[in-house]
C-alpha cells in the first residue's frame, strides 16, 4: 500500500545530468587558465558583446577518464568573455554521458559556466534521457564546489507515466538527494532499476499495471551507507485505493518501509486506519500499531466507486458491562414477518457481509504472501456490527486469528480465563474459551468452546410444552379448592 509511494525515489536518476557537466566543462577550465586563441579574438564592430574575448562555432566537448571517453557534446557556440572567468554556450546538443546505469542523453539551448564560483548553469529546456526516463527542466544547476546539482521543477516521462519534482537537489560525492512537492501518474509496472519491486507489496486489490497517482510534499534519501528515504504527507491512489501518510521512511538496507502519524487506507471493501505500519517486504509481513481501526463494508458492489476521503464512523471500545442490551421495542401486534427476519440475522454468522462491521484493536500482524494469507489481531480486540431497527452485537476477545486462506476467523481468550464474550440487543449474552466463525459469503458456520450464558427466546419460540399451565384466575372466578385432608 503506502510502501508504492517508493517510486518517488527514482527522481534521483536527475543527478545522472552531473555527467554532462561536471566533465564537459573540464576542458573549458583549461581556456580560463591560458590564452591559446589569441588570433581568434573578434575585432571591434565584429557584432559580438564588448566583453567577449574568444567566440568559437560549432565546438565538440569530449572528456576523457582513464582513455576512455566518458562525456561528449556539441555547442553552437562558445563565447569566452574577457575576464577569463565566465563562459556562454549556445545550442547545446548531441550531448551522452556514460553512466553505470547505461548512456545519460542530454541538450540545453543554451549553458553558462563561471570557473571563479565554479557553477555551470543550463538554461531554456535542459533535457536528460536515459533508459527509462526523459526529463525537461527549465534550468539546471550544478555547483562544482558543494557538489551540488539543482533543480527548480522538473517534468517529463518517467518509467511508464508522467513525473513532476519541485526544489530538486543532488550531492554528487554521497549520492543524497532531496525535494520539495513531486507528483508521479502512470503505471508502476516498468519503473526504471530499483522501482520494479514496489509492484510486490501492493495493498489487496490493488493492481501493479493499473495507472497510480503519487504525490507528497517533500522526499529525500541520505544516499551513502545509510540508504534511508524518507516521505513526507504522501497520497497514493489507483482509481481502487486511497492511501494517506504522514510520514513514510524506507530502510533500502533491511527493505523495512515505515509510516508514522494517522495512517490512513481507503477501499470499496474495508477502510482502515492506525498510528503506525510498518512493512517488512522481505518477509511479505506487515504489523500495524496503535489505535488500529478497520471498517469492513458490507458485500454489495458499489458501482463507479472511487475512493475517498471517507468520515469514519465513532466508535469507543468499551468493555462487556458497558454494553446494555436493549433489545428493540415490538409494536403491540407483535414482530412483524421482517423484524423477525432481522432478528433471526442478528444470530447468523451467515449474515456478516451484509451490514458493516467495525473491528478495532491495539495490533494487527499480517501476513500477505499469496497462499500464506493470515493475520492475528492482539491487543484486546473487540468488532461490533449495528443492523437495522437499533439492533447490534459486540464480541470482545483476548487474541483473534484471520486466516485468509480458509476464510475464517477464531477468537480466543487469555491463558486460564474464559475472556470471549458475545453480546447482542436481544439479549443474548455468552462467554467462552474461544469462538470460530466463517467469513465466506453466505457460510453461516460457527462454533464456541464451553460457551456458557444466556440466550434470550420469544414467547412464541419457547420450546417448552405450555399445554400443562393452568390458565391465570380472572375477574369473578370461584377460589380454587384445596385437595387432601378435610379442613
């Protein structure tokens, strides 16, 4: 779920653009040391500025480590001004860098490089390509002597949709990088190298090749050692899910991704809420803490639905005896054919996909490799479900266990105690060691083990044989005579 807001991340592939600068200027550095176009100064009235001292056309950069040529561009031209200091360049193109990650292409209409501040600033649509990405930024800087390539905004595409960085910034020697807002929309299907994987842990429903919308406030990675990224009030949504972070830091070491605050999980079948979730990717587990909520819709579909920013409903946890049953009032006719009807699905385990149901608890532990699909639920957990004409249950639980493979869900109490506890406004009351129900649609099956309490019955229910009551002395009635002995 929040863990797809890792693609965000790869803006970082900008900072290929140090190729294209930090070396094809090397050579323009040796021009501001010497003076070996001493002929080629332009003559007054030659239509060049006053403080030009060289102008070169159609000028090849080549730049090579190690024999091997690494950068290499083509400028229109390049004006060397008097001071020996600041460079213009014209009509930059046919620009490639050699990377690790394969050949970085870049251009820029026009370029400037000031050797005294060592700064190189490319200007009028500087655009980077390489695999996976072609990007355009209005202007690009890099700073030679902090290191430092940045980016007022940044757009273009990215791996198989769009992306868009504000405050872009780049320290080439650690690899960290950091941005204001950023937005990406399109698959996350065919990211470039280190995105592919965030399609492994997406939220149930969710699908890899569906078209994402990602944006945040701010993002970074300390680069380094450290490898951590961080996120800052992330939204992720693919038309199915909403998802909504605060905070977001991935361990790119351990693959542990974390969000903090109010985590918040939007869907057509559950919402879901709490202080805190951290995912374990290799392992496929996540474990969410802290206040954990989780509304489950009832089965119907919801046509065109998509999701939102839903209010969620109050609910306080609350324990058994503050729990009165209040078993609705039946009009003097007696139920009528639906109250019954409701009244019998208040006892059906049958009917829990109907209504909504509110699930809430300390922990959630979940596991979500498919066919291992289980979760456990700690932290004195207890749902409660309300269903038409004020009717409702409650069960509260030590410890419940979710297996989504069998689609079956078992609470159970504390060690010695008799801690499960089944309520509803008929009524009825029970305690046991533990109770099993299904949670497939329509599977009414469920059991309890040494279930002890009350179960409440309507008159016209009773099982008893009424037929040996005597019928209640009226009005007028002569006193009933008293058998044995004479008086």
């Amino acid at each position: 779920m929040i863990m797809n807001l890792v693609v965000a991340r790869n803006l970082g592939l900008l900072a290929l653009t140090g190729g294209l600068g930090f070396y094809a200027y090397q050579g323009l550095k040796d021009v501001a040391r010497t003076d070996p176009f001493s002929a080629l100064r332009p003559r007054k009235g030659g239509g060049t500025a006053d403080d030009v001292l060289v102008q070169l056309k159609d000028v090849k950069l080549r730049h090579f480590k190690g024999g091997k040529l690494t950068t290499e561009a083509v400028a229109d031209s390049v004006d060397v001004n008097k001071d020996r200091v600041s460079f213009a360049m014209t009509g930059v193109h046919d620009g490639k860098s050699q990377t690790n990650r394969g050949p970085v292409r870049f251009s820029a209409k026009s370029a400037n490089w000031n050797s005294a501040i060592r700064m190189l600033a490319m200007n009028d649509r500087a655009r980077v390509a390489g695999k996976g990405f072609d990007i355009t930024a209005p202007t690009l800087t890099i700073d030679d002597q902090r290191k430092l390539i940045s980016v007022p905004e940044a757009s273009g595409k990215f791996g198989s949709g769009i992306a868009r960085v504000e405050k872009f910034q780049y320290h080439m020697p650690s690899g960290a990088w950091k941005s204001g807002p950023g937005r990406f929309i399109g698959s996350i299907a065919n990211l470039p190298q280190g995105a592919a994987q965030v399609g492994t842990d997406l939220p149930v429903g969710a699908k890899s090749n569906t078209k994402w919308d990602i944006s945040m406030q701010s993002l970074g990675d300390t680069g380094g050692d450290e490898k951590i990224q961080s996120f800052n009030d992330a939204t992720a949504t693919d038309g199915e899910v909403l998802i909504k972070a605060p905070k977001v830091i991935l361990d790119r070491k351990t693959d542990v991704l974390t969000a903090t605050g109010r985590v918040f999980y939007y869907s057509a079948k559950a919402n879901l809420v709490a202080d805190k979730i951290v995912v374990y990717r290799r392992e496929k587990r996540a474990v969410l803490t802290g206040n954990v909520f989780l509304l489950a819709k009832p089965k119907e579909e919801v046509p065109n639905y998509r999701p939102t920013e839903e209010e969620l409903p109050p609910f306080k946890p609350m324990v058994p005896d503050e729990v009165k049953a209040n078993r609705p009032a039946a009009p003097e006719s007696g139920p009528s054919p639906d109250e019954k009807k409701l009244d019998d699905k208040l006892r059906d385990g049958g009917s829990l996909r109907e209504y909504p149901l509110i699930v809430t608890g300390n922990e959630v532990e979940y596991w979500y490799r498919k066919g291992e699909r289980r979760a456990t639920i700690r932290g004195n957990p207890q749902a409660r479900q309300d269903i038409p004409g004020g009717r409702w249950r409650h069960v509260w639980s030590y410890e419940a266990y979710y297996d989504g493979e069998k689609e079956s869900l078992r609470a159970v109490s504390k060690a010695g105690e008799r801690t499960v506890r089944i309520k509803n406004s008929l009524g009825d009351d029970l305690t046991g060691l533990s109770v099993t129900l299904s949670t497939k649609e329509g599977d009414s099956q469920y059991s309890g083990e040494k279930l002890k309490g009350t179960v409440t019955a309507d008159a016209e229910d009773d099982p008893r044989d009424k037929s040996s009551e005597k019928p209640a002395a009226k009005k007028g009635d002569p006193p009933p005579t008293k058998s044995g002995g004479g008086g």
